[in-house]
C-alpha cells in the first residue's frame, strides 16, 4: 500500500531525474490535471500494472482501466494511442 507521503517521495525523485517532467505532463493536457490524476500518470509512467495501482490506490481494476481512459481523454489521445508510452515519452 502507497501512502501520500510515499507519492510525494516518488514524485520528488521523478523531478530529480526529469525536472520538467509535470510541467510537461500538465503543458500536454487538454483539460487541467488534479493531483489523483497526476498519481496515476506517475504509477503508469513507472510501468505499475493496473493490478498495482489498484492495490496502492485501494480500488477496483477496473476503476483504474475507467480512470485510464479518462487521462486519454484529458491529454486527447486517440484510442489506438498508449497512455504508458505517450507517457514515458514526456520526459
């Protein structure tokens, strides 16, 4: 199970390697990202299965693969696109 404070350990380590790296992921979305959806870019981002994410968020797969399709739809990605690899090529 993640904590909040494990998140932000997380996210502090993402900014050391990538700096601009929720600067970009905010400049790339259409609609303004909360704080749950930055989380689940960053899970994706270290390549968290939805079963993982799910456990560390304490919900249903499902609810991930629902969450997913509405990040796509926040950075107005097409089906066919993958939001892992649209993901980790934001750096």
């Amino acid at each position: 199970m993640l904590l909040n404070s494990d998140f932000e350990d997380i996210k502090m380590q993402i900014q050391k390697l990538h700096p601009d790296f929720f600067k970009r992921l905010s400049d790339k979305a259409i609609q303004k990202l909360t704080l749950l959806d930055q989380k689940y870019c960053t899970y994706l981002y270290l390549k968290m299965t939805t079963k993982q994410i799910a456990q560390a968020l304490h919900v249903e797969p499902q609810s991930v693969r629902m969450f997913k399709y509405r990040l796509k739809q926040k950075f107005g990605l097409d089906k066919e696109v993958d939001l892992e690899d649209f993901l980790t090529n934001i750096k």
